[in-house]
C-alpha cells in the first residue's frame, strides 16, 4: 500500500523506529525484527525523501541542561502524579513492581555496585518533591547509596519457595512510597538456595515508567558485567537528565505550540465524549476498589501469523489490527457504536530522552465510531487514520488535555476513558552475564483507574495477553465470554477481512451462545461428579453401619 511521506514517517515512529541525520546520511535504529522486506526495501528507495523530509522540517528546541541552583519545576505528567499522590497519600496505585530471577554464581558487591552506579547516572532516581511557594518542585540528592536488602529463604522447602517469593514480592509492591523524603526505588534480593535469587525492584511511577524498567534492567546487566571484570562502568554520560526534559517542556509546550495541540484534540474527541455503557454487566457496586481479577488469552502461532499478514495487506501495524478488532469486540459487549479506547505511548520521540530512566509514557485517547456497517478491513482505515492522526499529535501530555476538556470526574476512574489496550513488545525472557542468567518473573501489577485493560505481548510462540478487570465491577464468566468473543473475532477477520460488521456480530453472538452452552454443560457435569462422589461416600458409610 502506497504511503505519503508523513504517513511513512508516523507508521514507523508508531513501530519505535527512529531516525537520525548527519549530513547526507541517515542512521535508522529500529527493534529487533520491526523491519519486515517490503519496508527495509521502501527505506532504501525512499532516503532521499525521508533526509529532505527530515531536514526541512520545523526542529523542536534541543534539551539542554538547566541550572540545579534554581526551583526545578515538575513535567505535566509529574504535576498529575504528586497532585494524586497528594489526594490519595495511602494509595499504592502508582507503584511500580518488577522481578528479576537470578541463576547461577552471584557476585554480591558487583551487583550492589551496578544499582548505584544507575542511582548515582540518573538523576530522577535521588530525587523528591518539596511544595515551596504553593508548588511542587523537584528536589535532587546528589548522592545516595542504596543498600541491598537480603531475606534468605533457603531454608523453606522447595515446594514453598515460590509461594513466599510471591507473597513477599506482593508485600513489597504494596508497601508506601514518601515523595518528600524517597528513595522512590526499592531493592530486595531474595536467596532461594547457593544459585537461585530473586530480585525485587520497586519504583515510584512518578519516576519512572514501561520503558525505563527495560532500560534498567540492561544498564544492570552492562554494569554488572564490567564490574565483575573489575572494569569501569561502559555506559556512556548522558547528556541531559529528567529534571531538563520537564524544564524544557514546561517552556516549549506553550503559546501556538499548545494551541495547535489542544485544536486538534478538541476536534477529534469533540465536547460529549462518549461513555462506554459497561453497567450492564457490572455486579452491584457501591465503591470500586483496587482489587482486580485477570485473566489470560494465548493465541496459536497459526492465527497470529494470519492477523500481521491481514495488516500488512491493508497498511496497519499489528497494534492497529489487534485494536481494530477489540474496538468491535467493545461494541458488540456494550451495544455502541462510538468506541473511545486509551492506550499508553512511550512519547520519547527526541534521541536525548532515550536512555534516561523517568516518567515520559503519556496517554492517548483514540475514538473511532463504528457507524454504517464498513466492512472490517474499511474499518481498519478508520482506525489506521485515527491512530496516524494521535501519534502526530501525541506532545501534548495527557493531564492538559484532561484539563481542556474539562469532563467530569469520578475518582475511581481514569478521566476521559474507561477501557484501555495496550500491546507489548515481546518481554526479554532471559540474559546470560558473567557466569550469571537473568530472566523475567511475572508479577501482579494493579490495573490502575480503568475499568478493564486489555494487555498483549508479540512473543516468538504467538500473540499472548492478560485481560485485566476490577474485581468489584466484573464477573469471571462474563470476561471469559470476552476472551473467547474477541478470539472468534480474530479467527474470524483473518479468513474474510471484508466481511461486514454486522454480518461479524451474528457471527459472535452464535459463538457466545454455543460457549455458553458448553460452559453449562460442564457446569453440569462437575455438578454430577461431585454428585457421584458424596452418593459413593454415604453408601459407603451405610454399609459399615450395617456391618
């Protein structure tokens, strides 16, 4: 499918592929497998058009470093953050947890080294947040140590490790973060026998965000390698720290700038943004909760071949195929027509701000009506325009568009959305360092202020995902019919991507029915097995009494 100039560049940008130019040359950096044949070759044919493109365009003002004598102002998303912080001070909504399972021999001072050296680089991790003048600012410590906490559980039994591993790991993201007086990063290291750990991060999300839990754990990884070796640290200085980026975006996103930003929003989302109707099928609530409920969805290989294959032929990246057909999954649960999903965005679109640990991810908010009847590969132009649409205009922070709009608030809830999609890159299973293998270790991360999140990952196996809900709002049933609804759905699309929209709801609601069938149906035969059991024992026990 043939691409202006513009959409080229903003499809691969939604893909995290940057670009860089030095003179005549262009220096493409893109995630491992992203550029399939067809765009490496459009890449080739295209450079001269992308270099022009590229230098003609208006240049944001570069990030420089900023006075640290001086009151060091927060970013938008900051501001939102501390003011909640403020509002909910016992809340653990915003914590960030993450694990990391060691194997092998461990070098203890290496790996306390290598998480100081991080906190020594980056800045946003020794900072807090004071109120001078009735407002918040950012406070940086110029130096702290952090000192590893061990709890050694070699001695529970194997078959109990990893209950207590989770158990603690859960104690641990749950306990309270101080913004006035930090650290906003926790470690724990937990010793589960002479070559097994576990080790425990916890984050402020105030400070940190998706990308810099990546980013932290391969700077540890380099760290920790060169430190083993009795190396210096192999990192590079950074150029420029978080507390820069906020004071330039507090200076740039002003003026037209931020006219042009908000004019655009306005226009797409408009003044009554549509609610999804979700009460449907809400058990009786009188308080929600952070108390959640997930459950998880595993495609084959087979199919999700078949949906990028379907993107491909139509122009749309694997995150605008896979919310297309969430979008009529939404629609055919709540009866709408005017879907309004969140999404999160990494929204660090400058080279400075790639390798600094903060708080840059913002929040997008993608409409797209389902008006007419279009066929589903129509459909997914809608979508594909949309999404185009949101990343070119993704600056401006999601807390001034908030406050634009002006809509009205629950504190239960996100402001302007209530469902969100989120589609991962496939997570690093496992690093070997230095005698040393990491891998990743799941944990429970709280759905936050949606209603229900829908989060997939692209792995090597196939498209797998977590269908994450409040526990206070949905049933189980009702989101295991979701799952399987949006399944058929995809297996649906993939063999006749023009069907109609309507034509594809008959479609689910036969499936719906037929799953529920089936469910009953085992319902039933658990029930009589049960049944048999209990007849068994008192026949049993009627016999020993004639006895």
């Amino acid at each position: 499918m043939s691409r202006s100039i513009d959409e080229l560049l903003l499809y691969l940008d939604s893909l995290n592929v940057k670009f860089r130019v030095d003179g005549d040359r262009l220096y493409c950096n893109a995630p491992q497998g992203v550029l399939s044949p067809d765009l490496s070759t459009q890449l080739r044919e295209r450079k001269q058009e992308i270099l022009k493109h590229l230098t003609s365009s208006v240049n944001l003002q570069p990030i420089v470093p900023v006075p640290r004598n001086t009151n060091l102002p927060l970013s938008f998303a900051q501001q939102r953050l501390w003011f909640l912080n403020q509002l909910e001070p016992n809340s653990t909504t915003y914590n960030l947890p993450f694990a990391v399972r060691l194997t092998g021999t461990l070098n203890m001072p290496a790996l306390e080294q290598s998480l100081n050296e991080i906190v020594q680089r980056h800045e946003t991790l020794r900072t807090t947040f004071a109120l001078v003048n009735g407002q918040p600012i950012q406070v940086i410590t110029p130096t702290l140590t952090l000192k590893l906490s061990v709890v050694d559980l070699q001695e529970y039994p194997i078959t109990k490790q990893e209950a207590e591993v989770l158990r603690l790991a859960v104690q641990e993201s749950q306990l309270l973060f101080n913004l006035a007086q930090g650290p906003l990063l926790r470690t724990t290291l937990l010793h589960l026998s002479e070559k097994q750990y576990v080790l425990l991060f916890t984050m402020h999300h105030i400070v940190s965000d998706g990308w810099s839990i990546g980013l932290l754990i391969k700077e540890v990884t380099a760290l920790y390698e060169a430190f083993c070796k009795g190396q210096p640290s192999p990192l590079s200085e950074l150029p420029i720290q978080y507390a820069d980026f906020a004071a330039w975006q507090q200076n740039w996103l002003q003026g037209e700038v931020l006219n042009t930003l908000l004019t655009y929003w306005k226009k797409q989302l408009g003044d009554n943004l549509p609610v999804l109707q979700l009460s449907k099928n809400y058990r009786s609530s009188e308080v929600k909760t952070s108390q959640e409920e997930r459950q998880s969805l595993i495609l084959s290989k087979t199919l999700s071949q078949a949906i990028k294959k379907l993107g491909d032929s139509v122009g749309t990246t694997l995150f605008m195929t896979l919310l297309g057909a969430f979008k009529v999954l939404l629609s055919w649960y709540t009866g709408d027509k005017d879907i309004v999903v969140g999404t999160d965005i990494a929204n660090r679109n400058m080279i400075e701000v790639e390798n600094l640990i903060g708080f840059f991810v913002n929040q997008l908010v993608l409409r797209t009506d389902l008006f007419g009847n279009p066929g589903f590969s129509d459909f997914l132009q809608r979508v594909r325009k949309v999404c185009l649409e949101a990343y070119a205009h993704q600056d401006l922070p999601f807390e001034k568009l908030v406050s634009a709009l002006n809509p009205k608030r629950d504190f239960n809830q996100t402001p302007l959305f209530q469902v969100k999609f989120i589609l991962q890159n496939a997570p690093i299973h496992s690093l070997e360092v230095s005698n040393l293998t990491l891998a990743s270790l799941d944990l429970e991360n709280p759905v936050g202020r949606v209603d229900l999140l829908l989060e997939l990952t692209d792995t090597e196996q196939g498209i797998v995902g977590l269908l994450k809900y409040s526990k206070d709002l949905f049933d189980t049933s009702s989101m295991a019919r979701l799952l399987n609804a949006f399944e058929t759905i995809l297996s649906q699309i993939v063999v006749e991507p023009a069907i109609n929209l309507n034509q594809l709801e008959k479609i689910v609601i036969i499936s719906d029915k037929e799953y529920q069938l089936s469910e009953e149906r085992k319902r039933k035969e658990k029930y009589q097995q049960k049944l048999s059991i209990i007849k068994r024992k008192v026949i049993g026990i009627s016999t020993e009494v004639e006895k």
